[in-house]
C-alpha cells in the first residue's frame, strides 16, 4: 500500500488543486485526526470536513453505476432508436417541402 505524502500549506496566492485535495482527504479517510491535518495544511476544519463529505458523496455515486444492467441497456438502445427516428423524420418532411413547397401553402382567393 503507498503512503499518502504529507503536503504543507500553499504559498500566497496559490489554488488547492483536485490532486491536493484528494490527498489530504486521503488522509482524513486513514484515520488522521481532523485537528492535525487542519493545523498541517492550513485549512480550516469545517472546510476539511466539507471535502470529505464531498468526495464521500462522489464514492457512493460513483459506486451506484449499474454497469452491465440489461434494463439500462435497452432503454440506451431505445433512445437511439427515437433519436433515429426523430431524424429521418426531420429529413423527410425537408424533403417534401423541397419538393412542393407550395402544397401547403392556401390559396388567398
């Protein structure tokens, strides 16, 4: 298992990148007390605590995929049937009123 690097504060007008975050989220999710890490990176707890509960958030949606359902399947095939359909029946009707384009239009008479 890798150990999770140790990072200090950010210099004067530096951004938290994702990569940073991760890091010390990872260190908050392998049991580092709050307070240390807070000190040790210069970020404030509830902020800490906010990414946490974001990345945990992202995890469990992350961990929700149903990949390989045959109900998801059949519905992605089914509208792309519709999505098919929608488009030749755009192109016909362009068609038509290439063709005639005065069919529709009523005589003023």
């Amino acid at each position: 298992m890798s150990k999770v690097k140790k990072q200090g504060p950010l210099g004067l007008k530096q951004r938290w990148s994702v990569r940073r975050k991760q890091e010390v989220v990872l260190r908050l999710l392998t049991g580092e007390p709050l307070d240390l890490v807070s000190r040790e990176v210069s970020v404030e707890v509830y902020r800490l605590e906010e990414w946490r509960d974001r990345a945990l958030a992202g995890m469990a949606e992350g961990l929700r995929d149903r990949t390989g359902d045959p109900l998801e399947t059949e519905l992605d095939s089914a509208k792309r049937h519709i999505g098919e359909l929608s488009m030749e029946n755009e192109l016909l009707r362009k068609e038509r009123d290439l063709r005639s384009p005065l069919r529709l239009r009523r005589s003023r008479k």
